[in-house]
C-alpha cells in the first residue's frame, strides 16, 4: 500500500490539507496501541505497525514539496520495474550557472571578502532566494495541477517537468546556503520556514 | 561518517584542480551535477589529437569531500590514457579504490557522468581524430 492508499487518497498532488489532517487523525486513533490494550498480542503487533505505517504516510503527504518528492520516487519505482529509469537532470543551463556561481564564490574567498563583495553576494543571493520560491510556487501550483489533470500518456512529460523543477530548487537552495555559509548569514531566514528537513539533509552531507 | 584515508588524501591534495580554456583544440569538457545535493562537476581532458591519448585533465569540484575525491582521482587516471580505454572506467572502480560507503556511491557515478561528458564532447568536436586503439 503506497501513502496515498493508506488515506483512500488518488495519486494526486494537490490534496486538502484539512481533509487530509482529519484522516490522519480517524486513522491514528483506530490504531492507536492505547486503544489496543485488550487486544490479543498479535493483534497489538499489527496495529502497531500500521499506527507507524500512518504516520509515515502523513509525513510523505503533509508538505506540499516533499509530497512531490514522494510522488516522483513512487511512480520512479514503477518505471524501474519496467527497465525505464531517467536520471533526474537539471536543465544544462542551470548546472552552468551554478558553477558560475560556485567558483565566483570561491574566488571571493580567496581574495578576503571586502565590503564591496559581500554587497554583491548578498544581492545575488537575495536575487537566488527569489527564484527559489519561484521554484517552489511553480511546483505547487501549475506543475502539481499539470500532473493532477494528465491524461496517463502525458504523465511521463508531467513527471519530467516535476524532477526538473525538483532538481532546480535544490540547486538554488545549496548556493544560496553556501553563499549565506560564506557571509556569516546565521539569521535562519532562509531555512525558517518549513526547510528543516532540507537543512538537515543538506547538513548530513558535510560540504566543505 | 569517517572518511577512507584516500579520500581525505585527494581532498587535502587534489591533483589537477583547475581548467582548460573550451575552445582549446583537443580539450573535452565535462559538466554535471547531483541535483539530491546540489553538487557541481566540471571534469576536463586534453587530448592529443594526433594520438588520441589524454595528455592532460582537470577538474573543478564544489561538492562534498567524496565527490571532490572521487573526480580527482578520475584526473589521475585518465591522463596517459586513450580516449577509448578511458571510456571503460567505471564508477565501482573508484568506489573500491576510494573505499566509499554505499551513501557516497552516487559521488563515484557523478565521477564517471563527467568522464563520459568530457569524453562525448571532446568526440563530438573531433569526430575525425584517432580514438587512440591499437596501431593500425
């Protein structure tokens, strides 16, 4: 049973949050261990498993991003078992201007980071944090409802356009954290917002 | 997560930072990146034209200490090479050598995307230069 099944829902992106909140909760009380103590061990067992089951489920679906990272991953699964998996690729474009970005960062570095530079990389890094909520907004909106109203043959195209702009935030977002790295931008602004788990990871992989 | 002692070799000392200027006759490039962690990759080769040997190559990692390592050490190895044998590196090759844990294999493949890059452009802007095989 996929995520989705677990709350009756349709392979969709674009979910009622409030709807999906009050399923969580009818499901996570049913299979509550507290309301399983009469039950035989077995029974206990298996309820446990499935109150686990929920609340991944509600973790996979609850934020809107990571709900279509889920999504991608699931039907990438499908592909596989059919011999057909696509590399997620940013466009060619972008992968440039990330270097760009990087090795002009690097050189600031190096040449001690004067008044006059740190000015410059703090409105790229304005200008980059825009277009990272851009990203964002373009996944949560027309993109997830290209994807909710597909036809299945246009689902591979719509599923392309998601892993690209997948791909692309998360480009935008390590360089404006290594820039922010680089200036001293402790102030969380950036990662306030719902970014935990993407800062966590990005953490867990010890850039240097 | 403790790094292999190579892996922290190559990225104390990487060998071979840098870069070729594009439109040098004979240099193929290679850019490609891990969007899961944002990593970028541009890998370089100098070949001799008349030969078909990679004189030289480069690279410019910004990514984490395994795939800094793991593209460095791809330099390494493809200098003295031909552009064919090159072709035939594989990423678990540099996974053993390297000795990454199986979270750090995506860094290896990155490695060999950049080679392959680097080696179809550099074909594509020499599609009558020797490969570099046996005499003939």
């Amino acid at each position: 049973m996929d995520h989705f099944e677990v709350f009756g829902l349709p392979r969709r992106l674009r979910i009622d949050e409030a709807d999906l909140q009050r399923r969580f909760y009818k499901l996570a009380r049913r299979h509550h261990p507290d309301f399983q103590a009469q039950a035989a061990p077995d029974e206990q067992a298996r309820a446990l498993e499935a109150s686990a089951g929920v609340n991944a489920a509600y973790r996979a679906l609850r934020h809107p991003i990571a709900r279509i990272e889920y999504l991608v991953r699931l039907e990438e699964g499908r592909e596989t078992k059919e011999g057909a998996t696509v590399k997620p690729k940013a466009p060619p474009v972008l992968l440039e201007e990330m270097f760009e970005i990087q090795e002009a960062l690097a050189e600031a570095k190096a040449g001690g980071l004067t008044d006059e530079v740190r000015a410059t990389l703090s409105a790229q890094r304005e200008r980059l944090i825009a277009r990272y909520r851009d990203e964002e907004a373009r996944l949560q909106g027309p993109l997830a409802e290209g994807w909710d109203v597909a036809a299945p043959a246009e689902r591979p195209a719509r599923l392309a356009a998601l892993k690209e702009a997948l791909a692309t935030r998360a480009y935008l977002r390590t360089v404006v954290d290594d820039l922010g790295a680089a200036l001293g931008d402790t102030d969380g602004r950036f990662t306030a917002d719902g970014e935990i788990e993407g800062r966590d990871r990005h953490v867990a992989h010890h850039r240097h | 997560m403790a790094y292999s002692e190579k892996v922290v070799d190559h990225y104390n000392n990487p060998r071979n930072v840098g870069s070729f200027a594009k439109e040098t006759p004979g240099v193929g490039t290679g850019l490609v990146g891990a969007p899961e962690c944002g990593d970028v990759m541009k890998l370089q080769i100098r070949v001799n034209v008349e030969t078909g040997v990679i004189e030289d190559a480069k690279f410019k990692t910004f990514g984490c200490g395994s795939a800094i390592a793991s593209s460095s050490l791809a330099t390494e190895w493809l200098k003295g090479k031909s552009v064919d044998e090159a072709a035939k590196i594989k990423n678990t090759d540099i996974v053993n050598e390297l000795k990454l844990p199986p979270v750090k294999i995506h860094c290896s493949v990155l490695a060999e995307d950049a080679i392959k890059a680097a080696l179809t452009d550099y074909r594509e802007k020499h599609a009558s230069a020797p490969a570099g095989t046996t005499a003939r």
